[in-house]
C-alpha cells in the first residue's frame, strides 16, 4: 500500500440476504465504477500535473478497500467479487436480459439464479440420492465451477489492499470444543467444556497474501486452483439455508488452524496498561478432536452472524486498540450493505406447540445475531467509522423496497424482473450514498491534498442538517459515475405464469416427496400407508404452496 498521500481504509461487509444478493451485487457494480473511472481520471492528472496536487482537478486522495466479509447470500457476492478483481467488471447500465454481459454479479445473481433452475431434480436423477434440501442446488454449484474459470486479465486495481482479506462465515455443525480450566474438588474434571459453531473461512488475495498469518493464500492468476475452489466451497456453504439448500461439507488442513485464532479478551490490568482489552490466541481443546485434517459439516452462516461486521473491523484496526470514530480523525470504516435491515421482529407467538416451536429457533438466530457493542455506538450519531448501505426508493406508492423480499427473501428467484430491479435500485443506492453519506468533514487529514478549488467547489460540497461545517466526499463520483442512476419501475409478477410454477413445482415434488418418505422411514407399514395418502394428496400440495405464493405476492404488492 502506497501512503504518499492521505489515505482512507475500507472494508466492506455483506449481510445475508437470500435472492436479495442481485441488491448487494448492484451496490458493489457501482461502487467498483465509482472507484474504476476515479482511479483512472487520477492516473491521468498524476500523468499531466504529477505530485502538484494544486493543479489538480479531481480529488486526489486514496482509498483502500483493506477487507471483506460476507454471511449467506452475501458471501457468494463476496466470492464473486474476489474473483472477479483481477478482471473486467463492466458496469449493467440498461436491462440486458439474457444477453451475454462481462459481469459475472449480474449473470449469477439476475440472469441464473431462478425459480426454473431451483426446481429442477438433477441433484435426485440417481436413484439412491439422499433428499438434502427442497430445492435443486445444482444451479449453485454450476455457477461456483464457472466463478472458478473466470480467468485474471492483468488487470491491477490501485485501491484494492495487497494482501486483501476475505472472510466468509460458516455455521460449523460439528463445532469446535473448548474447555475452561478451573479449580475444583475433582481432579478428574478439567473444566468447563463448551462447543464454539460461529465459525469463519479466512483467504487472503494478492502477492503477498502468502503474509497474512492463517489465511488460506489466493494467488491473483489462480494457479493455485485448488483454494479458489475452497473459496467457493465456502461461500457455498455459507448461503446452505436450511431446509431450502443442501449442507456441505469443508475441510482444513488440520485443527490447528484454530489456534492462529485471535480472540478479544480483557486485560488484567487496565490502569497499567491503558487499555481495556488485547488479543490473544486460544488452543481448542484437542483431546475432543483427531489428528490431521479437521473435517466438518456446514449450513448458512447467517444463523449465527448476519453480519460479519466484527471480523473486518479487526482487519482494519490491525495492532491499533480501536477505529477512530470522530469525524474529524476518521480515518478507515466499516461498510455495511445490508438488503434488510429492519427486518426483524419483537412479538409473543401464539401459544400453541408450531408456533413456540418456530419462535424458538427464531429467537435463538436474534440472539445469536444481537450485538450490545454495535447498538451502543448507533446511539451516538457523531461516529465516523461505520457506515449503512440499506435499500431505499423515493416513491411512497410500494409498501417495501426490495422486489426479492417476498417469501422470506425466496421471492427474487421466481421472476428475472425482480432480481433485475433490486440490482438496479443497489447501483442507485450506492450512488447517492456516495454522494450524500459517505462523507467527512471537510477538516478532516484525508482532504490536506486538495486544492483550495477543489476544497470551494459546490458539486463537491456534502451540507447535512443540523451541521455548520462543510462535508467532503470520501469517494467522489467521476466520468460515468456522476450520470445518475434511473430508479427502476415496480416489477409484477404475471398472473399467467402461475400455472407453469405450478407445474414446475408438482414435477420437483413428485420426485422429492416418494424419495424423502421412502428414505426416512423404516417401519414398512407406516412408509407404506405414508405412499398411499401422498398417491391421493400428491396434486393439492403443489396448489397449496402456489396458493401460498399467490397470496404472499399479493399481499407485497407485486400481482
């Protein structure tokens, strides 16, 4: 990393969202946009004006994007992305359909992943295969197998770290024990054992990603296909819904990687010292566990954490005790792009046996997910080292944001308008994030190279209410980047094509609940009055859940 100029650290966090990835993919199209046609009208002013950066007529500073993170539908984003920085990533401007596009975000996540490639029974054409997951993985893998043919151009980003850190969270379901050791009466029992399943896979990519002590290196030409291809087994396995997709399965060289773990801890002594905590490493407890490698089954890492927000703050904090958060000291962040973000709910169920069964398992994923740390700092409105990419559209007449909201998320995957919508309202929401929020002030050391011009001119000049100072944007919008982004119309859904869903999902059913009864159940007689009732039942349950979507489509505005 060059530091010749003043210089601002990025890293970037996705949350899990389902289909709602096309609105992640979107905010990150744009954003390597905004930061491709800046870093080249740079190289062309550092050509004509060289360090006199009074002649300048473009901001001059830096930025690093140091870190990324992603959870569930976010990780394949993250993935993607980590791909795809060593090549071309040409922006979607208009509505390409199914026209080939040199954007390996919008082929997955708008034109591939659908309802029709979910449905289908590949992953059940041989007869002895286990029913893993309601929907058809294959798409997934098909599209893991082309991420990994995505061959580097060259091309070198000027703003993306070297090495630059993935972290793509997992949810471990054989776990990792610990034991806590303490005294006691019974010298048989060593302690208080406890199993950790929040767990993480950490890449680094670049030259020297080699230095990044346990992170799994990824070299830029992928020579070293075998850990681009952990990488998209990871982010696979990071977005296993349950139920919905397949788990999977991962493996590390061995147990030992767990102990390169770092972990906050408090320190004895905070007076002496000054600070309040520091880093430490843990051994797991291998007394519980094989030697060699560490084998392990996983399902979305969004059960446990949403989002991975603290894994790319350590990133970014490195040996420092905290990221300065005062506006005018700012100077590295968290960016957090999250397709729902108030998408939660606080309400007694109905005190019957499914609905406490479901509340349960939903109030064990909130509090997994709830973080006393994040809350404490959103009540401070003066902190400058987290920042909020949320959807947002400007017209009052649609009662959410997110055309792949319906369905609990699942809704993007039965229609290529909806995915193409939210893809389009991310790339305008990170547009006017850049121009209006990602910003700051105009005092701030990241601004010391501008001129006086630059620093005077009203097309660059941020005012926030209740603010006298004047506000700078962190990554200005050049060339393309300025031509604002058209909010895309509301998508519907066909009402015709009901019927062809109907038909798609009978066809995957037929297949999947035979094979689910005839492996899961033992007793002859019960598998077998099992067959009988589904031989009469088998047409009303592919009613019932179109039925279901119909009504929950309706109800989302989208009929």
């Amino acid at each position: 990393m060059e530091n010749k100029l003043p210089h601002f650290e990025i890293g970037l966090v996705m949350a899990g969202a389902v289909s709602a990835g096309a609105y992640t993919s979107g905010v990150i199209d744009f954003l390597f946009e905004a930061l491709d046609q800046w870093y080249e009208q740079k190289s062309k002013q550092e050509q004509q004006y060289g360090d006199d950066f009074s002649q300048w007529e473009i901001p001059p500073h830096d930025v690093f994007i140091k870190a990324m993170s992603g959870a569930s539908a976010g990780a394949i984003v993250a993935a993607i992305t980590a791909s795809s920085l060593y090549s071309d990533i040409t922006p979607v401007i208009g509505y390409p359909l199914n026209n080939p596009v040199r954007n390996k975000l919008y082929e997955s996540w708008v034109q591939r992943i659908d309802v029709s490639e979910l449905l289908k029974t590949q992953d059940l054409e041989n007869p002895k295969a286990p029913v893993l997951s309601f929907l058809d993985p294959t798409i997934l893998n098909d599209l893991g197998e082309d991420v990994l043919k995505l061959k580097s151009t060259g091309k070198k980003r000027p703003y993306i770290d070297d090495p630059f850190e993935v972290y793509l969270c997992i949810t471990n379901l054989r776990g990792v024990p610990y034991v806590i050791k303490s005294q006691g009466a019974n010298s048989s029992i060593k302690g208080h054992c406890m199993v950790k399943h929040a767990d993480f896979m950490h890449f680094a990519i670049g030259d020297k990603s080699d230095e990044v002590e346990g992170a799994i290196a990824l070299n830029p030409d992928k020579i070293d296909i075998g850990n681009w291809k952990l990488l998209v087994d990871s982010a696979l396995a990071s977005s296993a819904f349950p139920i919905g997709f397949p788990p999977r399965d991962l493996k590390r060289s061995s147990i030992d990687e767990y102990e390169k773990r770092k972990w906050e801890i408090p320190v004895r002594n905070p007076t002496l010292t000054g600070t309040c905590s520091e880093y430490r490493c843990i051994s797991p407890d291998k007394d519980l566990l094989t030697q060699g490698s560490y084998e392990f089954v996983t399902v979305d890492g969004g059960i446990i954490s949403n989002e991975p927000i603290e894994l790319v703050r350590l990133a970014l904090r490195g040996n420092q005790q905290r990221n300065p958060r005062d506006g005018e000291q700012a100077n590295r962040a968290t960016l957090l792009i999250d397709p729902f973000p108030n998408d939660v709910g606080a309400m007694n169920p109905k005190n019957n046996l499914l609905n406490i069964v479901s509340r349960i398992f939903q109030s064990f994923i909130n509090q997994n997910r709830f973080k006393p740390d994040e809350l404490i700092l959103a009540l401070d409105e003066d902190v400058y080292s987290r920042f909020l990419i949320a959807p947002e559209r400007s017209d009052n007449g649609v009662k959410k944001p997110l055309a792949c909201g319906s369905l609990n998320a699942f809704g993007g995957f039965l229609s290529q308008e909806f995915r193409h919508h939210d893809y389009m309202l991310g790339r305008r929401n990170c547009q006017r994030f850049l121009q209006k929020y990602f910003v700051l002030p105009a005092s701030n050391p990241l601004f010391d190279s501008w001129s006086e011009a630059l620093r005077n001119n009203p097309q660059l000049q941020v005012e926030k209410e209740g603010e006298q100072e004047i506000f700078l944007p962190i990554i200005p919008l050049i060339g393309s980047a300025k031509k604002e982004v058209n909010l895309p119309p509301w998508p519907k859904y066909q009402k015709e094509n009901f019927k062809f869903l109907e038909k798609q999902i009978q066809q995957r059913i037929q297949v999947l609940v035979p094979r689910l009864i005839n492996q899961s159940i033992n007793d002859y007689f019960t598998r077998t009055g099992l067959n009988v009732l589904w031989f009469f039942k088998r047409g009303s349950l592919a009613k019932m859940l179109r039925n279901i979507i119909k009504d929950n489509l309706g109800k989302y505005g989208q009929l």
